[in-house]
C-alpha cells in the first residue's frame, strides 16, 4: 500500500496525501489536491520546500556535497568528459557512443552562425552595455529569426532549436565582448573544438593567428561542465514557468538569462572577484569578516553559502584545482587575488559564524579568478555562465514540454491587502 501523510487541522478535521519516492532522495507530498480537499494553499516563499515538478536531470545532495547529471557524478564527468559530451548527456539522458558523439558535434558545429542580420543587432546597444543586458536582448530575438523551430509540439523543431542555442550562445557571447572591445566579430572556425572555438571567437583578431592553449581551453570546458545544470535553482525554474505558458524556447531561455544575471545567483562570481579586490590584502580580512558577521552591515561573503548545498559544494574543490592548473600554467602561482581567496577561505571555514551556518565555498568563488586568469573580463563572468547553463535550461524546457502532468505554472499568494472597500471620489479623500 502506499504511504500516506496526514494533515490534521481546525477541529479534528483531517486529509490525506500520498508520499512519493524518488530514485533517491527525500520523499514528497503530493499536495495537489491540498486546496480542493481543504480550502487552503500552503505559503513557502522562496520554495524552500516545494517541488515544482518531477525531474530526471540532475540530482544534488546539498547536506553530502552530492552533484550528478544523469546519475553520473560531477567529479568524473569533469575530468572524462568534455562539454559537448556532457551537453549530450544532459540532452539525451546517457553518455554517447563515438557514432553518437561525432553526429552531435556535427550537428552543433553545422549551426554556430548567426543570421548576419542578427549580428547587427548590436550596433543598436551602446557600447558600454553590460553583456548580460546584450544577451537578454540577442538570444530572445532569436525567436525572430528561426521561425522554423518555434513550433514547440513539434519533437524535431525542438531539437532544433536546441542545438541552435547550445551552437550559437558562444558566437553571441564572444560577440558581446567583442563590441564591448570595438573590436570586429571573429566568425566561428568549426574545425576547433566547441570551447577551443569559443576562445577564438573571443580573444582572435582579423589581423593575428591565434592558436587556443589547450591546458586553458580544458579550464574553461571545465568551466562549462560544472555550469552546465544545477536541478530547479532560480533561472531554471523561471526558464520552466515562462515555457508553461507555451513561450517560445529563444524567449525561455532569454528570461532564464535574465533572471541569472541577479547578484545572489550568476552574479555572484562577479561580485566575489570585486569584493576580492575590495578587501584588496590578506591583513584586511579579519576586519572585512567582522562587517560581515555584523548583521546592520549588509556585508556578505560572496562566493560563500547556497541554498542547496550546507556542505562543501563539490564544484568548488573542482574549481580550486583548475585554478591551481591556470595559474600555473600562465606564470601566475603567485596571483594576489588567489592567495587572498585562499586565505578568506581558510579564516572563514574556521570560524564559528561560518560553521554554525554551513556557509561554505560555492563554485563562484573561484570561478572569478579562473576566469579573470584566461583574460575573460569580469561583466561577462555571468555571460560565460548562461553559455552552459544554456544545456541545463534547454533540457529542462523539453523534459517540461514532454511531460504530461506539466500544467501553466501559477503560485498562489497569502493575500495581506486591503479587504474590499469603496472608491472615495477625489475631492473627499484624505
Ligand atoms: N555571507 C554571510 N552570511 C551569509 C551568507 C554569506 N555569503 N550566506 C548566508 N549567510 C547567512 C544569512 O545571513 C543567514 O544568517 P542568519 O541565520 O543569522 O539570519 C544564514 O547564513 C542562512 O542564510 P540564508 O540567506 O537563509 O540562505 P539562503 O539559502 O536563503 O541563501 C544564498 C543562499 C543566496 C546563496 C546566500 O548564501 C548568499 O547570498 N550568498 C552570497 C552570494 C553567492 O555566493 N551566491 C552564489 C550562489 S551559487 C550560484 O548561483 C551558482
């Protein structure tokens, strides 16, 4: 028989719920017919304790510091595979086979292009514009170029549109940076690996060879890897609410784009390697982590503490390796804003406020100096971001679509306002 939770409440009155199983993992009230059975909503701002949908992507386990995508630990997808095969495995739920793998790479390649048209929608930003404000704007425009995989019941047009994102964000990204710079956009060279070709598209100019350093672009592909999905976090979910309506993918995406552009979400790589330069020398830290543990001061330790993870985020021990692996590579060993990061991370993991909260390191606190070591400035940070993240959300938008208990997601809200009351003609109110 299966399991039941009972809600009991008033006078004696009581309704039952079935529990559901995971694969692994806590188990779930199926609250669905809560308000139909009881008249009442549940309130849980943030959602801390609601699921909002059945998922068979990516798995965390923030109390034991547990990443897989598929099933498949992070720590071995980092070092085994690179990001188109990752990417596949995200997409198509398992690893390809050589055949499997070749085609997809193909097909990705066959789209990194942009329509020439679309590339001149930059010239509409200032040149100062923040990357992510050019990216939400470019990759929801997309949706008027490429009608012909906007049909969102159509199985094919979905693959389609799903590798013309994951294909074209690097040649929009680089196009971002590239018009922040004044510089000509470089065209994509398809016989580079995805990340190789991203580099290219970046840091190339009409007027030298580039030739992408290999133990670089695995840092960057790393990079990718670890973005690639993380379950509902804050864009995910919005990319998911904005498909429940039916919205196109292009424009799905662009609002998940908008919403990880936010400080306490993609933001935060950016906002650690700037509060890195901020405390500016390891003898500043104990007063910089005062003003963090004063609560008046509105200080806080970016890079540190999730809402998942209360444990070491397994991304972080990856991304303090890669940059150990960059640093070294470039001459850097002795990077300030590294020993900095280090030193913070030492006192921090020390210390009782840090503790008693599990507040520990996220990928984002190294992620800044990695990046900032491979020349990739700080306000494209979170561009780098929503580039890999793109194959989590995109996969996200089809496993929803495919689904067909999935339904146009609509909270209910605890309602505080004014009960009913009638308009006062202007002259006689107060
Ligand atoms: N520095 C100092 N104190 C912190 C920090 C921090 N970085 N993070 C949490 N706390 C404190 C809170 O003030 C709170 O203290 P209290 O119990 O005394 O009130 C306690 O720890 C619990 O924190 P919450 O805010 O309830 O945790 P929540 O899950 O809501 O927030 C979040 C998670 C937003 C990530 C938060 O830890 C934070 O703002 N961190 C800094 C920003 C950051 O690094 N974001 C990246 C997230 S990872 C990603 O998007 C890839």
């Amino acid at each position: 028989m299966s399991e039941k939770a009972t809600l009991t409440w008033g006078n004696g009155r009581a309704a039952e719920f079935p529990v559901l199983k995971g694969s692994v993992g806590p188990d779930v009230i199926d609250i669905r017919t809560l308000y139909s059975e009881t008249g009442m909503f549940t309130y849980d701002p943030g959602y801390t304790s609601t699921g909002s949908t059945k998922s068979a992507i990516t798995y965390i386990d923030g109390d034991q510091g547990i990443l897989l995508y598929r099933g498949y630990p992070i720590e071995e997808l980092a070092v085994q595979c690179d990001f188109l095969e990752v990417a596949y495995l995200i997409k198509h739920g398992e690893l390809p086979n050589q055949a499997q793998y070749d085609d997809w790479v193909m097909r990705v390649k066959r789209h990194t292009m942009v329509h020439e048209q679309l590339a001149r929608f930059f010239q509409g930003f200032r040149r100062d514009a923040h990357p992510m404000a050019s990216l939400v704007g470019v990759v929801g425009a997309l949706s008027a170029f490429y009608h012909d995989s906007l049909d969102i019941n159509d199985p094919e047009h979905r693959v389609i549109a799903a590798i013309r994102l994951i294909a074209k964000l690097p040649t929009i990204v680089a196009m971002a940076y590239k018009y922040n710079m004044g510089q000509p956009f470089m065209y994509p060279r398809n016989e580079l690996s995805y990340t190789a070709n991203f580099m290219h598209m970046m840091f190339a100019t009409p007027c030298e060879k580039y030739e992408p350093n290999p133990v670089l672009v695995r840092a960057l592909d790393r990079i990718l890897i670890l973005h690639a999905d993380h379950e509902q976090n804050a864009s995910t979910s919005t990319v998911r609410l904005a498909g429940s309506s039916g919205a196109n993918p292009f424009a799905c995406i662009a609002a998940g784009i908008a919403c990880l552009w936010g400080p306490a979400h993609g933001g935060a790589n950016e906002a650690a390697l700037a509060m890195l330069e901020r405390i500016g020398d390891v003898s500043k830290i104990p007063d910089f982590i005062a003003r963090v543990k004063d609560k008046n001061s509105g200080v806080k330790l970016m890079g540190f503490g999730h809402r998942v993870y209360k444990h070491y985020d397994p991304r972080a021990k990856l991304m303090r390796e890669t940059c150990y692996e960059v640093l070294a590579e470039l001459g850097l060993a002795n990077d300030r804003l590294f020993k900095l990061a280090m030193a913070l991370e030492k006192i921090a993991l020390e210390d009782d406020y840090f503790v008693s909260r599990k507040l520990y390191p996220n990928v984002d606190f190294y992620s800044g100096i990695v990046q900032r070591a491979l020349g990739i400035p700080t306000n494209l940070f979170t561009g780098i971001f929503a580039l890999a993240r793109t194959v989590g959300w995109i996969a996200q938008w089809n496993e929803m679509i495919s689904d067909p208990e999935q339904k146009i997601g609509r909270p209910r809200q605890l309602y505080t306002g004014a009960t009913r009351r009638d308009v006062v003609p202007m002259g006689k109110r107060a």
